[in-house]
C-alpha cells in the first residue's frame, strides 16, 4: 500500500533504514529479493511520490524517487544487467534501467534545488550512487566513476563511513570495468577500511570489495 498521511512517522522511519543500506552493491542484489518484491516495492513508492509531490519538504518526494531507483536498478540485475556484460540488455532490464535513470535524476535536482533540507545532502550522495549504478550497467564507466567520485565527496563530508565505503566500491568497479587496476585495488582498499569501520560491519559489502582485490 502506498504511505498515506498518517503513516508519515513509520515511512520517515523505513526510508532512513533503507538509505543506511544503500547504496546496495549489485553483487547481492540478485540474492535480496525476487522481481516480484522489487516491482511492488517499485508501485508502491511511485504511488507514494504521487502523494507526495508538492508537499512543503521535497525531502519525502526525493527520498521516494531513491526508493524506486535502487528498486529498479536490483530489478535490472535480477533481469540480468551486469557491469561488463557483451550481450545486450532484455527489455525488462532496459525499462528498469530507464526508470532508475529517471527517478535518480530527479531525486538528484530535489536535493540539489533544496540543499538546506535536513539529511538533503546524504540524500543527494545516495541518488548519485543510484545514477552511478545505473551508467555503469549500460558501459558508461567514465560517467559512472565520475558520478561515485561526487558522492564520495559528500559522504566523506558527513562522516558516513558506510555509505563512503559503498562510493568508494563503485569507483573500483568502474576502474576495474576501464581497465584501471592500480587504482580500482585502491579504490577497493578504501572501501574494505570504511566497510570495517561501519558498525555493524558491513559484511556482504566487505566480501564485495576484498574480492576485487582477488581479481
């Protein structure tokens, strides 16, 4: 069901435990849920922005359309969109692809155009994560390192180990997809110190990163 007004208090409260989980690595996404859960999670939030938009705080609004765009990225693995890949992309996997995109962009110009918001800026680091999973499944790696790199800034500005720990993942998966191995193994070193340091440690994104170093 869509949040309604009354629930404001609860859906403030799972959209803040969903973003200390994000920006998700989509070496696990596959695992987490089935198409099934990510396309109701995808209505449910869009109906949810629907009620949403034009409210006073845009905070809700972005924080919704970061919702959909993850959900439509761990859509878009699950479909079968992987960084690398040679064979092109499903329909299902490029419609996800293309709501990730849309959803992201905009949850970005939210928090861009409403930066004194509180948590706006984390916000904005996530989305940006969102935008640079989203290049990096259609080969973009230029613009998806560019796009990590930028939200690398603004976590290591608010102090978010976690979420720098997944930025500083994303840079190396798209060092390592350019070819770039000295500096996606570094990249991967960052996350596994940033990753240790998160409380609880984040295991499933420490494996993610300490396995680049393997490659």
């Amino acid at each position: 069901k869509a949040f309604g007004p009354g629930s404001r208090f609860r859906k403030r409260r799972r959209l803040q435990g969903f973003m200390e989980k994000c920006p998700r690595s989509w070496a696990h996404a596959a695992d987490e849920a089935g198409s099934d859960e990510c396309e109701a999670a995808i209505r449910a939030g869009e109906r949810s922005r629907a009620l949403l938009r034009g409210e006073e705080s845009a905070f809700d609004e972005a924080s919704m359309l970061f919702l959909v765009a993850q959900e439509a990225v761990q859509l878009a693995v699950i479909e079968g969109a992987r960084v690398g890949a040679t064979k092109p992309l499903k329909r299902h996997a490029r419609d996800a692809l293309d709501k990730a995109e849309k959803c992201a962009k905009t949850a970005v110009k939210l928090c861009t155009d409403n930066p004194k918001e509180p948590r706006m800026r984390e916000l904005h680091g996530s989305s940006l994560c969102s935008m640079s999973q989203v290049h990096m499944l259609r080969s973009k790696y230029d613009e998806g390192l560019n796009t990590a790199q930028q939200a690398s800034k603004i976590f290591a500005d608010s102090g978010n180990v976690r979420n720098q720990a997944s930025a500083a993942l994303l840079c190396a998966d798209a060092n390592r997809a350019m070819e770039r191995y000295k500096e996606s193994q570094n990249n991967a070193l960052e996350a596994i110190k940033y990753f240790k340091m998160s409380d609880p440690v984040d295991e499933k994104g420490l494996e993610a990163a300490e396995s680049i170093l393997d490659f």
